[in-house]
C-alpha cells in the first residue's frame, strides 16, 4: 500500500526523444536522394537527345550547326536507297536473332532446371553477356576468317567447298552476324527464364506427372504460359539490343559485302564519323528512337492485355 501511495506521488516522467518526422518531409528527403541519380541520367540520355533533334533540323557541316534544313535530312533519309535497304536488314537481323536466341534460350533454360548445380552453368553461359562487345566481334571475326577461322574450316570440311568465304557473300555474312549475336544474347534469354520457371509452383509439375504428360508436352502446354510475361520481357530487351546494334557488323563486316550488313545502327555510325553529316546522321536516329518507343508501346500493350 505504501508502495502504492508513492508511486502515485512521483512526478510524471517527461520523454526526451524527437517528434516523428512528418511523411511529406519523409518524401521529400526520398526525392532528395535521387537528385544526383536524376542528373547523371539526365545528362547522358536528355541532353544528347535534344542535341540530336537540333542537328537533325539544321545543316551541318562537321561539327558546325549551320542554317535550319526543316524535315529536309528526313527527306533524304526516305529518298536513300541504302537506309530502305538498311533498315530492310536491321528487320531480317533482328527478328533472325530474337527468334533463335529466344527458342534456344529457353529450350537451354527448361533444359537446366530439371538438372542439379544450375548455378555453375548460369555462370559460364553468361560469360557472352557480360564481356564487351568488342571482344565479341573480335572473337567471331577470327573465326570467320578465311582458312584460319575455326568456323570457316570446319564449313569447308563439311561442305567440301574450299573456295568459299564465309564474308564475302551477303547472306552467308548476315548468317555469320546473327550467330555471333545470338551467341551474345542468348545467355539473358536463359538466365531471365530460368529464373521465371523457379517461381512456378511445383504442384503444377506434380499434376503434369499425374496426368501422364511428357516433360516436353507439360512444360510447351502448362509450364511456359504461367511464364509468359518474363518471355515477353525477354522478346522486347533483345529485340531492342539487336535493332541498335553497331558494334559487330561494324567489327566482323563492316556493313559488307556490298552493304549487305549494312545495319541502320552501322549507317548512324558512317554518317556522323565516316562522312561527318551529323545532320544525317541525327535524323537516322530520331527515326531508330521513334521505332524503339513505337515497339515499345505495342509490347506493352500486347502484355497488358495478355495478363488480363
């Protein structure tokens, strides 16, 4: 009791810790964060992109912004027989790659997940993925090479051919292209799938089994359709890495034979640092910027409906 009586007498104690931060305050220091982040990417996507519409509504002359053109260097762009050509290729190119790279991939992918220490076989298959691509097209260059070219001898020890160049005809070159390049990317298809094909529930196997389905029918027919928004994601990413490509046909081809590889991301790169007509060159890729976000959009809106 007398315990009692004396607590009740004390003082009430007083709490020295702050006040909670207000939310908008929260917020704000959130933004704040993101600041620096904000303007490095500003500073390398926005302002090359509005540089890029200056030049491709002005002449120029190297480096020198002269008088405004108007939709004059668009007008060349629709009239040249090599951007209809080129973009003709970029079109062959990219959807010979995305369809190869895609099946392999997530052929490879369904393969390794009914196989044990996956982990150790994801990393060498993305070993392509994650070196430059200038050693890629070093690498398939020298082995597209005339009579020292691993893959060029054993074409010509399987066809008996040895006359033939894997170069130096159009579609034996654009066949070389898309091999190199589905060498590349095919390790995101795989490593993207698998990991999508770890998060579908196992009961869905189970029932697959219990049904007498074969591995092939239950994962073509049950498995892949519970995974077709990451195949979707895959589709759209390579897609647009192999429509912007640049670096192997500039490496391994040069746009040859007879510009027969020769890839619009290629022709941006002649025209501004070749033949130095940046104005040309900007409007090409105003026009590759406006394809990409158009296909981008479709995507989008395919998989939306899709998921619904």
């Amino acid at each position: 009791m007398t315990l009692t009586v004396a607590a009740r007498s004390l003082p009430p104690t007083q709490t020295t810790g702050t006040s909670p931060t207000p939310p908008c305050r929260r917020r704000s220091r959130a933004y704040l964060g993101i600041v620096p982040a904000v303007v490095v990417v500003g500073a390398v996507t926005v302002v090359p992109l509005l540089q890029a519409v200056n030049l491709a509504f002005h002449r120029t002359v190297f480096l020198h912004v002269g008088s405004y053109a108007g939709f004059d260097n668009f007008l060349q762009l629709f009239r040249s027989a090599e951007v209809r050509s080129g973009l003709s290729q970029t079109v062959v190119f990219t959807v010979a790659s995305v369809v190869v790279a895609l099946v392999c991939g997530v052929t490879v992918a369904c393969a390794l997940a009914e196989t044990r220490h996956t982990a150790v076989y994801e990393t060498i298959l993305l070993l392509p993925w994650v070196i430059s691509q200038l050693l890629t097209g070093l690498l398939w260059k020298f082995l597209f090479s005339p009579n020292v070219g691993l893959v060029d001898v054993m074409w010509k020890a399987v066809t008996g051919d040895s006359n033939t160049d894997l170069l130096s005809q159009p579609g034996t070159a654009m066949a070389c292209l898309v091999v190199a390049n589905v060498w590349e990317i095919m390790p995101f298809a795989v490593v993207i799938t698998l990991s999508a094909l770890r998060t579908v529930p196992a009961e869905l196997h189970e029932a697959a089994a219990m049904d007498g389905a074969s591995k092939i029918r239950s994962y073509l027919l049950i498995i892949l359709p519970q995974i077709k928004g990451s195949i979707f994601v895959v589709t759209v990413m390579l897609s647009l890495h192999s429509f912007n490509m640049v670096q192997l046909p500039l490496l391994i081809t040069g746009g040859g034979p007879a510009n027969g590889t020769n890839l619009l991301g290629l022709q941006v790169y002649r025209d501004a640092f070749v033949s130095y007509n940046f104005g040309s060159a900007s409007a090409l890729a105003l026009v590759m910027f406006v394809i990409n976000v158009v296909f981008t959009i479709v995507y989008m809106r395919l998989l939306k409906a899709r998921v619904q």
